[in-house]
C-alpha cells in the first residue's frame, strides 16, 4: 500500500519474573513441531508450538507460537539452529531469516544453522493481543508526540490512560500479565526443546538484544553463541531506556546534516549547522500550522525514524524541502506491518509487563523539560509520557542480567545509532560483564551486522557465528567508504 509519509510514523521496529539467573526448565519429553510450506517466505517451512501462557502453571493454559525454519544445506558444517530476531517487541519475525539471506547474510552462517524465524507471543500469527485501537491512536502508539509543553504531556496523559484502559479490556486482556520478554525467552528454550536441540545460537537486533539478553540469562546452558545487534540497555525499554532516542537522533543527526549539506539542490542549508536550523526552523512552523496534515510533532518523528538508514537520506530531504516550499509531499511504499494495530498492542502488552514505569505524571512533565534541552532534537517525544504509566503491575519481577554464564556474548554496534545508541550498549555490555564483548563500527544506522558494508564489524560477527571466534577484547572497526546496503 501506498501512502504519503504522514503515515510512516508506526514503522520503527525499532525499536523489555521471578527469575533466577541459572533456571534452565527441565527438557521433558518433547511437543514436537509438524512443518509444512511457508506461503510468501522463499525456502521456509512453518509451524506452530504450543506453549504455557503462564509458565508458573506448565499444565495449564496455552497459546501457539508461529515458527519458520531455513534448514541448512550443508550438514558437514551444520552446528544446530540459529534463533532470530528483527526488534520491536511487536514485529513478526517468520520472514526475517528470508530477509537476513537477502541483505547477504554470509554463507558460513547460512551452512551452520537451521535459521528459525519467530512470531513471539502476542504477535502475527502467533496467538494474538489487541488494544483494539483506532487508526490514529496506531499512528501515534510507538513513540509519544513531541512535547512543546508541559500540557502537552497532561494531553497525551489522558489519551495513554485511554489506550491502557482499552488494553485491559480488550478480548485479549486475558493475556495481559503473561505476554513478557521473560516468558518469550520461557518460549526460545520450549522452542528449542521441541526441535531437539541441547543448545541454540541468538541472533537479535533491537529490542531483539534485549530478548537475547534476558534468554542466556536464563538458560545461560542452553545458549550457545548469542549476538547483540544494536543493543537497548539492560533494563530493556524501560522509561529509561526510550529516552535514549533522544540522544541517538542527537548523535546520528550530523550524519544526515553533512549529507544535505553537501547536496544544496534540496535547499536545506549549505552547511550542516544550516541543516540543523532548517530542521527548528521547519518543526516550529509545524508547530504553529501543519502543512499538508504534517504537524511539528509527526515532522519530528519521521525525521528520527528515516535516520535509521542512509539510504533514507533522499527521501528526508525530498519531504523536507516539500514541506518547506508548500509542494506535494513524496508518496512511499510505508513497509508498515501486515496488522499493525497488532503490532503496537503486543508492544505495549511487553514493554509495560517487563518493568514498573513511573505513575506520576509530573514526573514526565519534569523529564520531559530536561531531555527538550539537553537533546533538542526529539527529547521531548523520547521522554514523553506513555499508556504504561497507567498499567497494572507486572505479575513478575524483570529479569536483571548479569554476567553469570560462558562466555558466549558478542555485541555489534553503530557508534551513531538514532534508536539504540552507543551508551546504552555499553551498559549492556558492562551488566554482561566476563560474558560479552563488544564490535563497534565509526558508521550511523541502527543494524549493523548484514545490513552495513563496514568488512571488519561484518567479518567479526561471521567468524563468531560460524567458527566460534571471538575478539579477546572489544573492538572498534574505523568508517569504510561506502554507502549503506
């Protein structure tokens, strides 16, 4: 489907128990998965796996788990399956291995693993949540608008407390307190029992990192190598944690302003400082009017999210100098997902069960202050208010990672990442402590491994994955020329 870019806000993927570190569940006797064709996903097969809603009640309750699975073809070489993960938490993951192969994810890797791709629960065709939301609040559910001012956090106050209400009393409210990152990591090792194998590989980007992180926690036995690409903090997105968009778009903008710089037939600015105040320029005149249905908060957001990825660069530009001439606004193929009222409901159904947010709203409305001046940019949407201030408390405890386990960790990261930035990797890496390294690159874009050109981040990864070799140390790989794939 086709749409202006006014639509685009919902596509970042970008993007959260009672848990003891060392409780692997017990590999009783196998539900085993009954595979057949994948319609759309080239080489796949799919299945579904029951598990238990709630894994306190094994006998229970369950739901299905929709699974995709690209078997290798080199059994000499074949170590045993490969777990992945595009982010969100609410994105589909059946057709990620699909999409991991076409971005050229390299043979080596291709040959060692069975990729298995997941719809975790709550998502596409795993059993589904809903919030049973309107278009517009889909629009706006990832990421809150942009705060001009505190009333605007009181405003979008009284609409997050709509969306929690409508969460809780949807037809899926029944799934409310299980629909978690610890119990989708319960899900990985039921996964992984069910298809036979005594470990499993992770391969995770995004909020994917932070599944990867809370699943070796805890089965740290039964992961085998676990890759980070793009990690979020080890808390997760937490109200903490989304605050960092703020600083990623701070940091990846230079990027984009050094681009249009160089290119002034877009009329943006000849210089990257003249980029920047074309960008306050054009979202206090949103602010103040919207052009063509573009306010300045929605001009904000889809700023940020068309950072994600160089080859987004012309298409910003293109729709900044529309907005700035009064002319049509370029018409895109929005990638959005298949449901994606779906999609922002299983967000808000896992970010909301992994921690406690705040409840107060002052308490936004003073972050919100500070992040709208110390990163001008997007800090007041990143530090906004949202619908789990007013969530029911989790039935458990978050997971708190650590550094108990092998040493079986490598984190890749862009130093300039607009939705998970360098910092909080870095805290990922320092909660995983003897367990991780980490590969950082001198490049902008949030996914590194397969969807850079940069050889040495690239490389790094394939030799862990394939053959187990690992830095002794983090590293960090220089800038390569070249564009983005």
């Amino acid at each position: 489907m086709r749409k202006t870019i006014t639509m685009i806000v919902t596509t970042m993927t970008a993007l959260a128990v009672t848990g003891v570190a060392h409780a692997e569940s017990r590999d009783t006797a196998p539900v085993s998965v009954t595979w057949a064709q994948c319609p759309g996903i080239p080489g796949a097969e799919c299945g579904t796996l029951p598990v238990p809603l709630d894994y306190r009640k094994p006998d229970g309750k369950t739901i299905e788990i929709a699974l995709s699975r690209i078997k290798s073809t080199n059994p000499e070489k074949r170590r045993g399956v490969l777990f992945t993960n595009p982010g969100g938490p609410g994105v589909a993951g059946l057709s990620f291995p699909a999409t991991l192969i076409a971005d050229g994810l390299p043979q080596r890797v291709r040959d060692a693993y069975d990729l298995i791709g997941i719809d975790p629960r709550g998502v596409g065709r795993s059993t589904p949540v809903t919030c049973d939301l309107t278009p517009e609040q889909t629009i706006r559910g990832n990421i809150p608008p942009y705060a001009v001012t505190a009333n605007d956090v009181t405003t979008w106050a009284k609409e997050s407390r709509r969306i929690a209400q409508q969460c809780a009393t949807s037809s899926s409210a029944w799934m409310l307190p299980h629909v978690s990152t610890a119990n989708a990591a319960r899900d990985l090792d039921r996964i992984r029992t069910a298809l036979g194998e005594r470990k499993a590989s992770f391969l995770g980007y995004s909020y994917g990192t932070y599944l990867g992180a809370v699943y070796t926690t805890l089965f740290p036995r039964n992961s085998d190598r676990v890759v980070l690409d793009s990690s979020l903090p080890e808390k997760g997105w937490d109200a903490e944690g989304g605050r960092g968009f703020g600083r990623g778009f701070e940091e990846r903008f230079p990027d984009f302003a050094k681009w249009a710089a160089a290119r002034p037939g877009y009329g943006l600015g000849h210089t990257p400082a003249q980029v920047r105040a074309k960008y306050f320029d054009l979202a206090g005149r949103l602010d103040r009017a919207a052009v063509q249905g573009v306010d300045g908060p929605a001009f904000r957001q889809y700023s940020f999210i068309y950072s994600y990825d160089d080859r987004q660069f012309p298409l910003l530009a293109e729709s900044w100098k529309a907005l700035d001439t009064n002319q049509p606004l370029p018409v895109v193929d929005d990638g959005a997902a298949p449901d994606p009222e779906n999609a922002i409901a299983a967000r808000l159904y896992t970010v909301c069960a992994d921690s406690r947010w705040p409840t107060k709203v002052s308490t936004y409305q003073a972050d919100v202050a500070i992040d709208r001046i110390r990163y001008p940019l997007f800090g007041a949407a990143a530090a906004n208010i949202q619908p789990c201030a007013f969530w029911r408390d989790p039935a458990e405890e978050a997971v708190r990672i650590g550094g108990r386990g092998p040493a079986d960790v490598l984190i890749a990261q862009n130093d300039r990442d607009p939705g998970t930035p360098l910092a909080g990797a870095q805290r990922m890496r320092r909660a995983l402590g003897d367990r991780a390294v980490m590969v950082h690159a001198d490049q902008g874009g949030h996914g590194a491994f397969v969807f850079t050109p940069n050889r040495c981040l690239n490389s790094t990864v394939e030799s862990f994955l394939a053959g187990g070799e690992r830095p002794a140390r983090d590293l960090r790989c220089a800038a390569e020329s070249g564009a983005r794939r």
